[in-house]
C-alpha cells in the first residue's frame, strides 16, 4: 500500500497543498476544527512527511550537529539521546561528531557542518578561551551551548546556553565530606580551560573554607575528565604516606580511576577512603560502585538544547535576549562515602 501524501489529503478535503501543509505544521489560514480533522485523518493513514521536499522549499536540511568531546565518555549517551528523540519529535535528524578534546577538530567539525547545510549547533565542547564561538557567530550559524558555557559576560551575553548549578552542586559534594568528618581531602579536577571544572572548584573550595578546610597544592590535581589521568594521579596521592581520607571527583569517569587504585592497594571504600563523584552516570549506581555524586540530568538538558535552537531557527525569540537555562544539581547519597555507617559528625 502506497503511502498517503499531501496531495492526497488535499484530494480527500477538496483544499489546496497549501492548506494542508499549514494544516500539519500549526501554520495560520485553517480554522481549528478543519485543522483537527486534517490532522486526524493524516495520522488514521501514517502520514509521512518528505523532509527532503520540504527542505528544498524551506531552504533548510532539517539536521542539526551535536559535537562533543569524546565518544566514549559515558556522560554523552543521555544526552545524545535527549538531542535525538527531541529532534525526532520535529522533524529534523542528528549528526554527531567528536572534537577529541581538541579546538582545531572543533572548527573543522564546525565549518564542515555549515557547509553541509546544517540549520544549527549543539555544542557541549566549549572551553572559556575558544575561538570558535566567534567563527559560530562570524558564519551566522545558530547554536546553543550544552553542559559547558562562557563565563565572561561581554561573550557570553547574546548566547544560549543549557547548563547544570556546577557551583552549587560541587558546594554540596565538599559540604557533604566535611559533615562527614574529613579533613585531608584531595580534588581530581577536570579541565580547567571549561566552565565546569572552574565552577565545580570554586563551589567545592568555598565549601571547604565554610569548614576551615584548606586543600593542600599536591592534593588538587588538573586531570580533564580523563579515567586514565584520574588513574595516574591517584597513584601518586593515595601511596603517600599521609593519604588523604576521601577524594571529591569532578567527573564520575575520573571516580572510576580513583577507585581502581584504591583496590590494587588494599583500601577499602568507604572505610579507609571515601570518594564522590559527579554526574551520575549509568555505571555510578552499579552494586559494588555505588559512587555517592550529583546528578544532572542529561537527557533534559539535551531535549532543552534542541528546544532553544530550534527556537532560534525559527525566530521565535524575537527579544534579541539570551536564553540562559541552569538545571538543579542534586546530590545523591549512596554507599561511597559511609553516610550510612558514620553519618554526619559536624
């Protein structure tokens, strides 16, 4: 059985294409009651749309790009995820490419976008320093940032933007060591160059000054989000003779390296060292990890991404305005940390 098309339903109610196409995509010209009726008689027969055909109308692809860092970083998935079933949701499809932590791969990926016709960006890839924001607004190409944002105002005031309360969830995370009781605490940041690791340590050392906690230079340690450099670092802070007692990871993904070292010798989690992590990832609820963390919600800051942008791609914030939507941060208290055991001393 062919599938239905505009032309058909234009037949069925005796109305032009034109009508009908207004009819399925909100546009004004068709009174309510005939517009219900087109709509439930395209979605009785599985109404298609061709986007193809359509784009051609519209000069538009109907793909939008969502770049990240890394394809195996495991805070990506859920994300990526919000992107696509929200995009879905409007007729438009996703492409997804990986900056490898690298700017120059970010303005490649950037400019190969913009010459393939995208209608728009989401970029979770951002550093504070990064050229390419200027490119972005050079080539005109809507976009909005995910996760990572700037924090310098004169840049940041005509941009979009969808991020979680990096401040105030970090805040909560070294509040959460103190109450327990630790003092020697060591810090496996990420990377500095980002909104996110500058906000997660401001947030953790005001909370740890509120305690009249001071972190000592060797136990606060750059290691990009990366499990690998989380792993090295950690082998040098938890075989020192003075240890630290519990460790506040920025990442979920760099807790996994921390833990791996603690095994191989012989600490025991939460007894002998306590860790917290960041993000909440898939793995981070697993029984045997069970990483006590804050919790963004990934996927609602991907769907908010794809409604901003396509907000800009169809002109509907006509105030000239950023929209700048921050998500709550929630911490989460699993095993970790033995709140369960200890509970809070201060």
């Amino acid at each position: 059985m062919n599938k239905v098309t505009i032309a058909d339903i234009a037949k069925q109610f005796s109305v032009s294409t034109t009508t009908i196409s207004n009819a399925l995509n909100g546009k004004p010209g068709v009174s309510s009651k005939t517009r219900e009726k087109i709509i439930q008689f395209a979605k009785a027969h599985d109404y298609q749309p061709n986007y193809f055909a359509k784009g051609l109308v519209a000069n538009q692809s109907f793909a939008i790009g969502l770049i990240v860092t890394n394809f195996t970083d495991p805070y990506f998935p859920e994300l990526g995820l919000g992107v696509q079933k929200t995009l879905n949701e409007h007729g438009y499809s996703m492409m997804v490419f990986s900056t490898n932590h690298n700017m120059a791969n970010e303005k490649q990926i950037i400019e190969m976008l913009a010459a393939r016709g995208a209608d728009g960006i989401i970029l979770p890839t951002v550093f504070e320093d990064d050229p390419n924001i200027d490119l972005l607004n050079e080539m005109q190409v809507p976009y909005v940032l995910a996760n990572r944002i700037i924090l310098n105002p004169k840049k940041s005031s005509s941009i979009d933007s969808v991020s979680l309360d990096n401040y105030g969830g970090s805040y909560k995370a070294a509040m959460h060591l103190c109450r327990l009781g630790h003092k020697k605490i060591a810090v496996i940041a990420g990377d500095m160059r980002a909104s996110t690791a500058i906000l997660r340590t401001e947030g953790a050392m005001a909370a740890f000054a509120d305690f009249g906690i001071t972190i000592e230079p060797g136990l606060f340690v750059e290691c990009g989000y990366s499990q690998n450099r989380a792993y090295e670092a950690a082998k040098d802070i938890l075989t020192q003779k003075d240890r630290p007692t519990a460790v506040l990871a920025q990442g979920d993904n760099m807790a996994l390296g921390v833990r791996e070292v603690a095994y191989e010798n012989g600490l025991r989690i939460p007894e002998d060292l306590a860790i917290i992590g960041f993000d909440n990832i898939s793995l981070a609820s697993l029984a045997g990890i069970e990483f006590t963390t804050v919790s963004q919600n990934q996927f609602v800051m991907g769907k908010t991404s794809v409604e901003l942008l396509l907000n800009k791609i169809e002109d509907k914030n006509k105030s000239g305005r950023s929209n700048n939507i921050v998500l709550e941060a929630e911490l989460i208290i699993r095993k970790s940390c033995g709140y369960a055991q200890r509970g809070y001393v201060k």
